[in-house]
C-alpha cells in the first residue's frame, strides 16, 4: 500500500516536466525558423538582383552573404543563450 501512495504523490510532476522542456525547446525552433527563412529570403532576392543585373554579382553576393552569416550567427547565438 505504502508504494502505491508514493507513485501518486506527484501525478502533476510528468506533466511539469513535459511543458518544462517544451517551453525550453520551443524558442530554439522558432529561432531556428525564422532563419532559415531569413537565409532562404535573402537567397532568392540575391539570385533575383543577379538575374536582372548580370554585373553586379561580386556586390549583390557579398552583401547577401554577410546577411545570411548574420541570420545563421544569431541562431546560433539564441541556441546557447536558450539552451542554458
């Protein structure tokens, strides 16, 4: 009997744990998300800029470039800042 009362003592606790991680894990994802669309937006209007103007490749790339690292950095930098 005594081990039966000890198993429902916390029924809640399974629950806590579970919206625990889910709250823990949930900003990463849309961190994550969100850059990738940042990237995959930056890719196609790149790709788009050098369609209509074959010359300014080396600019258009290089700024498009630089803006995708810094979506891709500030992922990665919320992943260990939630992830403590």
């Amino acid at each position: 009997m005594r081990g039966r009362l000890q198993q429902h003592k916390h029924p809640n606790k399974q629950k806590h744990m579970m919206l625990a991680e889910l709250s823990g894990n949930l900003p990463i994802g849309l961190v994550g998300m969100g850059a990738a669309l940042g990237v995959g937006i930056a890719a196609a209007k790149a790709s788009e800029a050098i369609g209509r103007n074959p010359g300014a490749f080396g600019k258009v790339f290089t700024t498009a470039l630089i803006g995708m690292a810094l979506a891709e950095g500030l992922a990665i930098l919320i992943y260990f800042v939630v992830a403590r």
